[in-house]
C-alpha cells in the first residue's frame, strides 16, 4: 500500500493505491467490463470521495457469544480523580475468543492451519463482495450455489482475493439474544435450540474448489447455521486457510461490490480466533 504525502496533493486528491489481493492467487485478466470495473474499484481508495463503515459490534455485557462460551467482562481498576489531581481510568477485560464481532481462525476446526496471528494479512484485507440474501432468509436458511450464481449473473465473477461477506438481516436483530440465536438459554442444552441462517457446506465446497476468496464474513453468530452440529461449513473452509469472520455488523450499508474490508483482530499468539475490528471504505 502505498500514500502520497498529503502535502503533495490537494487534500481533495489524496489517493490511497491499495494493492489488496492476495499475491498467490491467479490472477485473470477479467473476461468483462464488470469484473474489470469490479477489479479497479475495489483496488484503490479515493478517501475524499469516500466513508468508512464500521462493521464491528461494540464489545460489552450484552454481547453474543456462544451459549456455552463466557461473556465478555470488563472490570474496573480505576475511575475518578487521583489524590495527585488528574483523572484515571483503566479496566480489566476477559472473554472467550469467539463473542461478539470476532474471527475464526482457520486453526479453529482444521489442525495444523493458521492461527490467529498467521493469519497473512491479505487474507484480512481485500476488496468485499457483499451478497444479501435478507429478503430470503428465515431463521434456517443456508446460502446455497446458485445465491452466488445470481450475485454473479447481475455483477460479475467474485474476484481473487475477495473477502465475501453474507448479509443474512440477522445483524440488525443483534441486541436481542433470543430473535438473534434462536433462544435465550446458555449452557450445553441451549446449542440444539439454536437457530440462524449460514452458509451451506455445499457452497463453502463449491467456493474453495472455484473461486479464490481471501475470506467469509457473516452477520450471524456462525458461519454454519444454527442447527448444524457437525459444522462443515467451517471444516471445508477452514481446511484451506480461509478465516471466517462472525456476528458482523452493520452490512446493510455496504454496496454488492466496490468496497474495500479491513479485518485486523487481535493477535493472539496461537489462537483460535479473537476479537475482531473490522471496517470497510467504500465509494460516496
Ligand atoms: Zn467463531
């Protein structure tokens, strides 16, 4: 990535060239004018002419893990003025990895992948290809072949190195636990009873073995769906180094495509996932 200094320019041109796919991947001349469009769009940032979407839920006591995970917790160390007059405040934190807005490591269902600070950043950051299937989508629903054969049809071949976000419209359901996962209940007998659209392995399979995405997003609490118990979705994905990123918020104020994701979750050494800061760019 490279920035021209600000002082170079009129602030009104200040570019950013933002090379964001990932260097692997093949990289085909596009076979037509959308797909080419798509490419340059999605390949530079123009930040006069644009606006950051915060896709990140706030972290606090409210926030969706997993009905056997412990919640997120901050506790207070200090708050107020100090005997030497100025004011302090610090916490403590605690959560499980995968709550909230946060990423799967592929080292979460597939032995041996990435964890979460292996993670190459170009499968982090890349151009989004957003395909909602909100008008669709009931409590069961699992984001099939020909969702991305339609997407395709009306905006081109998802490109190399695309970070594909699914909007399901679970996100704006988020601050209510039961209208979000199925149920209020936590504990071991809540995961039956949990029920949210997800992609289906079906798809995950087709997507790894035709496309060369960076990585999946989704405004769920899984990338499988909630009544899934053997979790395929992630295996498949997994298996081939492609992170997940769950309960993302916010993806109703992204375009199907010409915006840019920037996922950076904390590195943790090892893990299997972390919380997540994830934003986009896209074109005013
Ligand atoms: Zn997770």
């Amino acid at each position: 990535m490279r920035m021209k200094p600000l002082r170079d320019a009129p602030a009104a041109a200040a570019l950013v060239a933002a090379a964001v796919l990932v260097p692997s991947c093949r990289a085909p001349a596009p076979a037509d004018s959308a797909s080419a469009d798509l490419a340059a769009s999605a390949t530079t940032i123009d930040l006069a002419h644009g606006a950051w979407i915060d896709l990140t839920h706030a972290f606090n006591e409210s926030s969706i893990y997993w009905p056997t995970a412990s919640g997120f917790r901050l506790d207070t160390v200090a708050w107020g003025r100090t005997d030497a007059g100025y004011f302090y405040a610090a916490f403590d934190y605690a959560a499980a990895e995968h709550g909230g807005t946060h990423l799967d490591a592929p080292a979460h269902f597939a032995e041996g992948r990435h964890s979460a600070d292996r993670i190459p950043l170009e499968r982090l950051i890349g151009p989004a290809v957003v395909i909602d299937v909100s008008a669709r989508a009931s409590a069961d629903y699992q984001v099939s072949v020909s969702d991305i054969e339609a997407w395709e049809a009306e905006h081109g071949r998802i490109p190399d190195g695309a970070i594909l976000l699914l909007r399901t419209g679970w996100g704006g359901r988020y601050g209510d636990r039961a209208a979000y996962l199925g149920t209020e209940q936590t504990g071991p007998d809540a995961v039956p009873l949990l029920h949210f659209p997800g992609l289906h392995p079906e798809t995950a399979r087709w997507l790894v073995g035709n496309r060369a995405i960076a990585a999946v997003g989704i405004d769920t609490p899984s990338i499988d769906y909630g009544q899934s118990s053997t979790f395929e979705s992630h295996v498949i994905l997994y298996s081939e180094n492609v992170p997940g990123f769950e309960n993302v918020a916010n993806l109703d104020a992204l375009p199907p495509t010409g915006s840019i994701v920037f996922a950076l979750p904390m590195k943790i050494e090892g893990g299997s996932g972390a919380p997540l800061r994830i934003v986009a760019w896209r074109r005013r």
